[in-house]
C-alpha cells in the first residue's frame, strides 16, 4: 500500500475468491460443484495474472500477425502497472485451493489466518511459494520467544544480507553496464558480465529468501528451503531440484502431474516437460527472453535424458556417474549451460541476447573491460571466490545450510558471522531493488 494503495484491493479481492472457493469445495459432497469452483478460481486467478502481467505482451505480439491483414494495424499499450510480488500471491492461492480440492489439505474457516498466509509479509514480494499444509496450520499454534530461533533467524538474516548488498548489488553496477550496450564490448567482457550476472542474481535471489526465512524464524515460523547451492548441481535436473525449489516444486506438483507426468508416451512425456520449463520461463516475465530461457532449460533437460540413455546402451553409465573427476567436470558444464541461458533471461531484447552468445567465447585473449573502477571489478571476482569457497565448505556438510546442522566449532562460527557483519558495513552498497519483485 505504502507503493500503491489501489493493489490492496486486488490482494483482498483474490483472498475473498480463494477462500470462498475452498470454503465450497470443501464442504459440498458434490464433485461437479467442486470442479466448477476450482475452475472458477483457477480462471479468476489467471485471469488477473494474465490481465496485468501478460496482456500487453500478447498484444504486441499478435500485432505482426494483424499486420498481415491489415497493415495499418498499430500496436496498442496498455498503460497497466505491475503489482509487486502478483506471480507469488496468486500461485500461494491457487495452491491452497487445488490443496483443498485434492484433499490434500482441509478447509481453513478463518478469513483472517487464510489472509495471513497469503499476504505474510516476509513472503508477499518474492517468496518462497509455501504451500497450505506448511505454513497455513502454523498460524493456529501459539508463538513463544525463543533465543534459539532469534539466534537462527539473525544468522539466516546476516548471510543473506551480506550476498545481497555487498555481492549481488555490486555485480550489479558492472552487468548493468556492460548488458546496457552489448555491442560495445569484447567477447571477454560479455562473459565476464554474464558470470557477474550468473552470481547476482543467485545472491540477490537467494539472498532475500534468507532474509525472508530468518525473519519468519525469530517469529517462530519455519518456511521451506528455496535454494540448495545450486551451482554444485551436476545435471540440469539436479540444478532445478536446488534453484528456486519452492516454484519448481510448484510446477511439478500443479502443471507437470496434471500434464500426465512420466506416466504417457516417451513423446507425450517429452512434450510435458517442454511445456513446464517454458512456461516457467513466462512466469519469469512478459518477454521472450524469458520463453527462451526455459525452453533451453526444457532443451538442455532432454538433451541430459538422451545422453544418459545413450550411456547406459554403450555400457558407461555406472563408470561416468562413479568417477569422481566426471562428477566435477559434470558440475562445470552445467554451469556453462546454464550460463549460457541467463543471458537470455538479463538481455533486454532477443537481439541483444543473440549478439552476446556469439560473441562471449570470442576473443577471450584480450583483457576485459574492467569497468569504471579496476578495483570494484577485482574486488567483485574476489567476492565470487569467498562465496564459492563458503559453499564448497556448505556442500561438504562443514557449513550449516538453512537449519542442518553444522561440523563447524561454534566459536569459529560466530567470528564467521562477525566477519560478514563488518563486510557489510564497509562493503556494503545501497539498493532498493531485489530482481525478483519484478516477477
């Protein structure tokens, strides 16, 4: 309301929907009534969502096929303004009632609890996604002071902090840069910027949810775990099982089992999953970047299935997932494929992003541009290199991650955590934007 007060009425008007269809598919012993009041959320709710995020995009994007017919067809704009954090509401909502309607959840009779769990504030912006049968029946349980979850929620809050403002807001400046005119720069300088990005938007991502999930702690709440260093992922399956796992998760359980999952045909089941990560890529954003950027996660998933296929018929499957060295090379080639597909997602056009990936392996023998301040660029690389050797130490289990516990002595712990606190004092850079509030 503080950025505009109109969109609460949206936030009460998809709460009042979604509480009432659940109310009336939960208590009618009828199952055609129950599906029409699960259609009737279903088409409210994407309807608003297609409204606001969507309409001017399939505008604009049926406009060339009107020009066929009639050349003097303009594109035409609506002047519509984005609510924040809309694609994480309306899929918290949606959830809870197919929930409800699959039995998989009862009915919430409280208005106010259901509203709490759609709009909880450390969750409304960016997420995760939680699901009815995690957090909605947290709020019927009493809420005691705890120094034990203070304590955890403030060391979430830290390190969440510390990749947000002092990493991901100062790889920001160099990839806003260099992806705001592509066309000037070397092809070490785009793949520079675009592991700059690779790093910024999983600290700016993943940083929030930290911040969002310690909060929810210290008030005794325990949201789901969002990311899993997916960097360390050796297959685009696995990487997707530790990237944003509350959306992906989201997608299996209501798009991808609806579809028919893996039980149809070889083609339908391939058909399915190409139809789940492209739409994930248009839940990203109204753009075909974003369509593009799934697809090719779609792709590079398929591509991994018939190569695993493909080993097990000339007999290598065992000795490539056993080795260790191919476990590491693995884990690289999966950090190039996916590096190759953020551009898509950071590009302003799909001209831009084109430009980039043929030319970011080219001419890697000269020097990148360094940006404004050589020291910012070198002390940003040495940023990347802390934080991946932290997470080297968290995928060996010496490191906590969210609430596991950790091999680590306390005391070292904690000069840890006092490190990081002055790094974001003195590192620190000022920003009031998180990338995912766009979406």
């Amino acid at each position: 309301m503080y950025w505009r007060w109109e969109y609460i009425f949206l936030i009460l008007f998809e709460n009042s929907i979604n509480f009432y269809a659940g109310l009336r598919i939960g208590t009618s012993l009828n199952d055609k009534v129950k599906k029409k009041w699960l259609i009737f959320a279903l088409v409210t709710n994407l309807g608003l969502l297609f409204f606001f995020k969507y309409f001017n995009f399939a505008l604009t994007s049926l406009t060339p096929l009107a020009q066929v017919f009639n050349p003097r067809v303009q594109p035409y704009i609506v002047n519509i303004i984005l609510p924040i954090g809309i694609s994480f509401h309306t899929f918290t909502t949606l959830s809870y009632t197919m929930d409800v309607y699959r039995k998989k959840h009862q009915v919430e009779n409280s208005f106010v609890k259901f509203s709490l769990y759609v709009t909880f504030f450390p969750l409304l912006l960016a997420g995760p996604i939680e699901r009815a049968t995690n957090l909605l029946d947290q709020f019927s349980t009493k809420k005691n002071f705890s120094s034990e979850q203070l304590i955890e929620g403030c060391k979430l809050i830290i390190w969440g902090l510390f990749k947000k403002v002092v990493i991901a807001d100062r790889l920001a400046i160099y990839v806003n840069q260099i992806y705001g005119n592509p066309h000037s720069y070397s092809g070490s300088t785009l793949l520079l910027a675009t592991m700059f990005f690779a790093f910024q938007i999983y600290c700016d991502f993943s940083g929030y949810t930290d911040i969002a999930t310690g909060s929810a702690r210290i008030l005794g709440f325990r949201l789901m775990q969002n990311f899993n260093l997916p960097y360390m992922a050796d297959s685009i399956g696995n990487f997707w099982k530790r990237w944003h796992i509350s959306l992906s998760s989201w997608f299996a359980d209501y798009l991808y089992k609806p579809l028919g999952g893996n039980r149809v045909s070889k083609s339908r089941w391939m058909l399915n999953i190409f139809i789940v990560f492209a739409v994930s890529g248009l839940w990203h954003g109204a753009n075909w970047t974003f369509i593009i950027w799934g697809a090719l996660h779609g792709f590079y998933y398929l591509l991994e299935y018939m190569g695993s296929l493909l080993l097990k018929f000339v007999g290598l499957e065992q000795r490539v997932t056993r080795s260790k060295i191919m476990h590491k090379l693995r884990i690289v080639a999966v950090f190039f494929l996916v590096l190759i597909a953020w551009v898509f997602f950071r590009s302003i056009n799909i001209q831009d992003a084109f430009y980039i990936t043929s030319h970011m392996f080219t001419g890697l023998n000269r020097m990148p541009y360094l940006g404004s301040s050589a020291f910012d660029t070198v002390l940003n690389i040495m940023l990347i290199l802390l934080l991946y050797s932290i997470q080297i130490l968290q995928y060996k289990g010496l490191f906590s991650i969210y609430y596991t516990p950790s091999k680590t002595p306390a005391f070292l712990r904690y000069v840890g955590y006092a490190i990081l606190l002055v790094l974001i004092g003195l590192l620190g850079v000022n920003s009031r934007e998180f990338i995912y509030f766009q979406f």
